[in-house]
C-alpha cells in the first residue's frame, strides 16, 4: 500500500495512471490509460513514417505530446512528483 491507503496498481475511481516508485511520471493501470498510451505510440510512428520534413515531423510529435502530457497528468492518482522508491 502507498500513501493514503491506496494500492499503486488499483488507483481511485476516475484515474487512469499511477504515479512511478522511482522518478517522475506515470504508468498506465487501467485499459483507458493503455489505449491512450498506445494510440499516442501508433500516432507517433504514423508521423515517422508519413511526414516527409523532419522539421514537421518534431513539430507534429510535440503538437500531440502536450496534450497527452497533460491528460496523464491530470488522470494520474497521487499527483507527479520525484519518488525514491517508498511511500509517497
């Protein structure tokens, strides 16, 4: 169990993501938060493969990066901040 008595891997109602033990960021624990995470890993290749100027490529991955970023983030159950490993 973490803080406030919640498993990492189980997180509240309405949250897709669980904060990482280690670092900064997030993992996805519910379907939702894989779907999203995989929809934006296929968007991503589509965008190496399909845009030819790789000036636009970086743009168009940053275009769809925030928002993702931000989704996560908002979906994560604990907030981010830099864990070492142990609760909280």
């Amino acid at each position: 169990m973490t803080d406030h008595g919640r498993d990492a891997q189980h997180p509240r109602d309405g949250y897709w993501f669980a904060p990482k033990r280690f670092g900064l960021g997030a993992t996805p624990v519910t379907w939702q938060g894989w779907l999203m995470t995989i929809g934006f890993i296929a968007t991503v290749l589509g965008l190496a493969r399909w845009v030819p100027d790789p000036a636009m490529k970086i743009a168009a991955v940053i275009m769809i990066l925030l928002p993702f970023l931000v989704v996560v983030w908002m979906k994560t159950d604990g907030g981010w901040h830099w864990r070492w490993g142990g609760r909280g």
